[in-house]
C-alpha cells in the first residue's frame, strides 16, 4: 500500500483529485529547498480548512447547546480548534509521517512538531472541502473529532445546567442553591461521586458521575427536571 493510499485509509476519505491530498501535505520548508517540484505550500488549504472547521464546529454546538450564550458558545469552539486539539487529531491518524518537509525542518523533528500536525490537519480538511463538498466535510470533521466534541458539548451543558438552574433560584426566589459532595466510591481509576443541590437546609435533588463536576450537573439537571413545571407556571 502506497502512502496516499494507507493516509486515505486512516482519513477514510477517497480523493477524486489526489494533487489536493498532496498539496494539503507540503511544508512550505520543502517548497523552498524544491522549487522545481512543489510549486506552493498547504497554508492556502490551510486557511481555508481553518475556515471550514470552524464553521462545523459552531453548528454543532449550536444545535448541541441551544441554551449557551454565544460567548460560552465561542470559548468551547475555540478549545476545538486550537493547535494542541489539531495536533492531536493529526497524530491520532498518523499525518507527520506523510507530510513533505525540508531538510532542516525534517532534522529538526517537524514531522512531531504541533504547529506543521495542526497546520496541515487544517489543509487536510480544506482539501476535502474542495474535493468531497460541504456534506461530505462536515461528516468527515464530525467522526474524526467526535470524542472531543463530545467531551466539550459535556462540559458546556454542566456550565448549562448549573447556570440555569442558579438563574432560577436566584431571579424567582433571590437564593443561590450551593453543591456537596456527600459521597466518594471506588478505587483511584474508577471513582464515583454523589452530589447533593442544597437551598438552605434543604435537598433539592441527587446527581452521580465519575468526577465532581458531571455529579454536580446531573444533580442540577434533577432539580430542574423536577421543578420545570413550578417555574413554567
């Protein structure tokens, strides 16, 4: 198997056009020690791919999260896009091995570098972009960093919750309800926790999970479950 061949493989992607799968993985450091066969980098299609993944990212999270204030809608899109989350991706498909590198940059460890993964991880996907559509992109960008989307929708529905339910408390009875931890289970690896939402002295709902914070915001999402129909009166 060829190397565009097994990267294809590892993208799940065919390329129609295999010069744009190629040009998403020049350097521009090997542009410039080989005119003659590279006649431009992958920072276009990086740009583009920039542009593109964004623009998947905050769909997703507008359709995940139709509570979330755009400011918290914009700092969850920006911990998906940044350099160490790119890097990662690239990693995770082996992109360092396939990228053309100058001579310097390849003595110097380019190929692990995470600004060269995060860059051509983009230009992989401006490339797609141009090959494959919108559908077939978005799709793409969506099974590759589905578990780090996830873990982000997860972390903005707890801020969700909590929030929601403290705006309730505090703007139809002026209090603030408050968390406690009231039990830890299971061995360092495999922790669970139980959370308790508390108003004064009183319990208002139970939540669980395998860190303080999921316990906290199925404790608040109880309460609110409960409440709903007090609060939409």
């Amino acid at each position: 198997m060829d190397k565009s061949a097994s990267l294809e493989q590892a993208l799940g992607i065919h390329f129609n056009d295999q010069s744009l799968l190629e040009m998403a993985l020049v350097h521009s450091s090997y542009v410039n020690e080989n005119p003659g066969l590279a006649s431009a980098s992958n920072e276009r299609l990086e740009f583009l791919g920039d542009a593109v993944l964004g623009m998947v990212f905050a769909e997703g999270l507008y359709r995940e999260l139709p509570h979330s204030a755009e400011g918290g809608l914009t700092q969850l899109r920006s911990d998906l896009v940044r350099r160490s989350t790119l890097a990662s991706m690239a990693g995770s498909i082996g992109l360092g091995a396939h990228l053309f590198l100058g001579k310097g940059e390849e003595s110097s460890g380019g190929r692990n570098k995470p600004a060269n993964l995060a860059g051509a991880m983009e230009a992989v996907i401006g490339a797609v972009f141009l090959d494959q559509g919108w559908g077939a992109t978005r799709d793409f960008i969506l099974r590759l960093f589905a578990p780090k989307l996830e873990q982000v929708i997860r972390q903005g529905a707890a801020v969700d919750y909590k929030s929601q339910l403290q705006h309730l408390f505090q703007s139809r009875k002026q209090v603030t309800p408050s968390y406690h931890i009231m039990e830890t289970k299971g061995p360092d690896h495999d922790r669970m926790f139980t959370a308790e939402v508390i108003v004064g002295n009183t319990v208002l709902g139970r939540g669980y999970g395998k860190s303080k914070k999921i316990a906290q915001t199925e404790a608040a999402y109880s309460v609110l479950e409960k409440m709903k129909g007090d609060f939409t009166k």
